[in-house]
C-alpha cells in the first residue's frame, strides 16, 4: 500500500523556517509530513499553523486556490522519520544552521531513501559541498535557501553540490513555482550564496558610514527603505542600471568612472563592535525597544506590510 505521504513533501526541523514551509507547500495543494525530534514541538506547530492559516484566510492573503481547511488537511506530523519520509518526493530538512547536526541528519536520511527524492537543506550559509559530500544520494542533493518571513517573501536560492544532478536542480526549480515561490539557480556554490553576499555588502558600507560619522544610523535606514529599496522591490541593481541611462551600455559609458571612483573609497570589513555597536544601538533602540514585546510588534508590523507589498507586486507583475 502506498504510504500517506507518497509523492508529497517532508519537513525536518518544525520550528520556524519548517512551519513557513509546510504552509507554503500545503498552499501548493502538495501533502505534507512535519517531523521533528521534539514531538511537542510538531503539535505546537500543528497549531500554530492551523491559527495562522485560518487568520490568513480571514484577511484574505492565504496562498493558493484551496481553504484554510482544505490546505490542513493536507498537513499532519509524524514523530518517526523513516516513516515520513516513505515514498515522499521531496525533503526539506530545517533543522538548526549546525554542520554537525545537518551532516548528522542527512546521513541517516541518505540510508532511507529511495533514488528518486529530492534532499533539500534550508541552510542560510553552510555549502552543499560540505553538507552532501559523500552520500551515496549526493546527485539528489541541494541547498534551498529561503528567505526570512518566506511566506511573504518568494526568494528561494537553489544552490547544486558540484555533484548535484542537473534534474535535481530542474525538478526543485519546479516545485519552487509550483508553490508560488520565486526560485533563482546559484550556478556554481560560493560563500555567503547571493543574498547574503548583496546583503553584507550593504551592512559593510552602512556600518562604515555611520561609524564615518558621516550619517546617523536612522537616516542610514532612511536611504533604504524610502530610497534604494523603494525601487529594489520591483527591479535589481542591473535593471536599474539598465533604465537609468540609455541602457546597460550608456550606463556603462556615462557612470563606470565615477562607480569606480568611489569604490575605491570603500573602507575594510568593520569590527562590528565596540563603540559603533553601541551608537546603533541606541537609534535602533529608541525606535524599537529590544525586548520581546516590542521586537515582536515590529515583527508583526513589517510581515502586514510585506504580505501587502506582495499583492501589490502581483497586480503590477502579471506572471
Ligand atoms: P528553529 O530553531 O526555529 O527550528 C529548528 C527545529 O529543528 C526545531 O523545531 C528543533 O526541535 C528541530 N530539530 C533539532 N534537531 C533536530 C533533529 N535532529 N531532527 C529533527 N528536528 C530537529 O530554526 P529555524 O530558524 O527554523 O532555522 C532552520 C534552518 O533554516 C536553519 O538552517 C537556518 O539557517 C535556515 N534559515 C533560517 C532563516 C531564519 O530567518 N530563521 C532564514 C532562512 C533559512
């Protein structure tokens, strides 16, 4: 007999990133199977998913074409791995960002399963060749790294083990939009993938600038979000590029002197500590105080106002 899980998904790890993915797969119409070392913490996510949902549905920004209960009953948990994973076409293991421990699980995984699964890691920096390396399913093996409410935000970075079988890398490719989620192919795997290279990049020169003396941390912010990052939500830095000038090669002509230039300004890696840290702080602070209440209003705050971008960009981005 076909086990319950057949041809759906299997999430390792329930906490916070497993939980957004289980809504994100069961959104897709795809069955789901949450496992987790801590059985409490499958109920607790169990839960947590079933009031989310149902307030999603309330405020009408559920994801896919099924109810909030349609979509549940698609999810359920299961305290014993090798059951899970029994003729599940895809893992999406979200344990905590611990080599040892992700290396742990999918050496177990990698007795388990059959040839044909796919084995997906949430990892934010640890590289496919040092998570999948010697497994004997290595050609089934990918990173998947989403990004932070990935309910709200699509991104996913779908990142190949040098081994990784370029059918593997499709069929995720796939899933990914299947789901709604925008998937982007990482050719070769590198430090830190794309997101967070941009990501600290931009954190490296902020930090320089204040710390410079040059701006204060809230106006630092304050260039982001009501400058560069009003136009970062629907175009990236080459598009931009492109429509700034007379296209890519005006641009080219008209600013790489001055690119360079100030490039060439650019300081070394800060500390990130010291005085700086407490002079951010202390904007950062006055802003949003750092305790749990007031970090998890703001929270809350910035998904309301990405699950609003979100509609926005698909009414203006017909797919
Ligand atoms: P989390 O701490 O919220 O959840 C981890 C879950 O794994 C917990 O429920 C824990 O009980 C479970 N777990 C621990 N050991 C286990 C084992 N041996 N077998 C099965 N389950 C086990 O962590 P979070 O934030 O969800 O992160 C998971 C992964 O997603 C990490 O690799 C992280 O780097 C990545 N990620 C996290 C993002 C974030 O903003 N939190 C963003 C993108 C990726």
């Amino acid at each position: 007999m076909a086990s319950p899980t057949a041809g759906g998904v299997v999430i390792v790890g329930s906490g916070l990133i497993g939980r957004s993915w289980a809504m994100l797969f069961a959104s897709g119409g795809l069955k789901v199977k949450l496992y987790d070392i801590e059985q409490q913490q499958i109920t607790n996510t169990l839960e947590n998913i079933r009031k989310e949902m149902k307030s999603l549905e309330q405020s009408g920004s559920l994801k896919g074409s099924l109810s909030a209960d349609q979509q549940l009953s698609l999810i359920s948990g299961c305290g014993n791995l090798a059951e899970a994973v029994e003729g599940a076409m895809h893992i999406q293991e979200c344990v905590p960002e611990n080599l040892e421990l992700k290396k742990k699980i999918f050496a177990q995984l990698d007795r388990i399963v059959d040839d044909r699964v796919i084995l997906s890691s949430s990892s934010s920096c640890l590289l496919p060749s040092k998570l999948f390396t010697g497994l004997a399913h290595v050609k089934q093996c990918i990173v998947a790294h989403p990004v932070n409410p990935p309910y709200y935000v699509p991104l996913v970075e779908l990142v190949p083990h040098p081994e990784t079988a370029p059918a593997t890398m499709d069929r995720t490719y796939a899933l990914m939009r299947k789901i709604g989620q925008s998937p982007v192919r990482v050719l070769k795997e590198i430090d830190g993938f794309v997101l967070n290279r941009l990501q600290y990049a931009i954190i490296s020169e902020a930090w320089r600038l204040v710390e410079e003396g040059i701006v204060s941390p809230n106006d630092l912010d304050l260039v982001m979000s009501d400058g560069l990052g009003m136009r970062y939500a629907f175009i990236g830095p080459l598009e931009t590029m492109h429509l700034n000038a007379e296209g890519m090669v005006s641009y080219c002509d008209r600013y790489s002197d001055g690119m360079k230039r100030v490039l060439k300004t650019f300081g070394s890696v800060p500390e990130f500590s010291g005085a700086t840290v407490d002079k951010v702080n202390q904007d950062m602070c006055m802003k949003v105080p750092d305790d749990p209440e007031h970090l998890t209003a703001r929270r809350q705050w910035r998904d309301e106002c990405l699950m609003k971008l979100a509609k926005l960009k698909h009414q203006v981005q017909p797919q």
